[in-house]
C-alpha cells in the first residue's frame, strides 16, 4: 500500500472519533459534521507536513481546535443579516460635499474678529469651559460667553445655515464643527 492510501485509510478511521470532538466542541450535529469536512480538507491538504511516526490523530484534534477557534473569533465579529436589513443601512456617503463644507467653513472661520475666533475654538474645538477660556483670554466669562454667542452667529449667517445639521453627514454630533456651532 501506498503512503497516500496509508494515509486516506488512517484519516477515514479518525472520523469518529474527529465528529465526537466536533459535537463536544460546537454542540451541532450539523456544525460538527462541517468541522469534520473543513479538518479532514486541511489535513489533506498539509499531509506533505504530517511527520511519519507521530500521532495522526493529536495532529488531527490539534488541526481541528484550531478551526474552530478561527471560525469561532470569525463569527464574533460577524453580523448575521438574513434579510439584508443591517446592509441596507450601511451609506457611504461621497466626500467631496464634506471637504468643500470644511473649506466653506474654514473661510467663514478666518472672516470672525481675532477675538471672537478664539473664544470660539477654546470652547467650541478645544473643549475649555468658559472660565477656562475666560483666563486664558484674560477677560470675563460673560465676556467669553458673548464672543462665542456672536462668533457663532456670524458663521451661520455667513454660511447661510440654521444649524450644524445643514451641514451633511459629515458632521456627527460631538465633532469639532457640531461643537462650535452649537452648545455641548
């Protein structure tokens, strides 16, 4: 007999023993009968690596476990969507719009007074509380909080926007320009 048909034989004995551990590990007939066929592929596969003499049947258990334990971290990260309803959801939404809203804004951004500009960014993208602002500015925190107040209209009226909303999509609410448009 030859090495290859040495082999088939010693595999296809394993195959009780191989669908008792797949049971024990996945709980499924069904499952088990896969981790059955996906171990007995893979082994065939690498039988060139099998070491003659050693234990086929560890080598097997081993090729095994580790199969199902990919398969296993795989379907932790996967989401099971039937009727394509998570699918449907999933928009990519084309960037160009949100690189000419950012450069609009930026231009809007530079037109504010150097005073209501700062106040603006220490509270609205560096996330400073009003007193915070109010000392490094070295001025009042109702002064501060009137900068923001007139920084923050003065760029929805140059942007011609109600609200951080008209932006798109690409404003996500706790974003540096959600911020700065609104009171977080």
């Amino acid at each position: 007999m030859t090495e290859i048909a040495a082999l088939k034989n010693a595999l296809l004995a394993e195959i009780p023993s191989l669908r008792a551990f797949a049971i024990s590990l996945s709980g499924s007939g069904d499952r088990a009968d896969d981790l059955v066929q996906e171990t007995l592929m893979k082994a065939w596969a690498a039988h060139a690596s099998f070491a003659e003499g050693s234990n086929l049947r560890a080598w097997l258990f081993t090729i095994m476990r580790n199969t199902y334990f990919s398969q296993y971290r795989k379907a932790r990260r996967e989401v099971q969507d039937t009727d394509g309803e998570a699918a449907a959801r999933l928009v990519s939404h084309p960037e160009q719009q949100g690189h000419l809203d950012l450069a609009d804004f930026h231009r809007a951004l530079e037109q504010l007074s150097p005073d209501q500009r700062e106040a603006l960014i220490l509270i609205g993208a560096s996330g400073f509380s009003y007193e915070e602002a109010a000392e490094i500015c070295g001025c009042a925190v109702g002064t501060v909080k009137s900068r923001v107040n007139r920084a923050r209209q003065r760029l929805m009226q140059l942007l011609a926007v109600d609200g951080a909303d008209e932006f798109g999509p690409d404003v996500a609410p706790g974003s540096a320009s959600s911020a700065i448009l609104h009171d977080n």
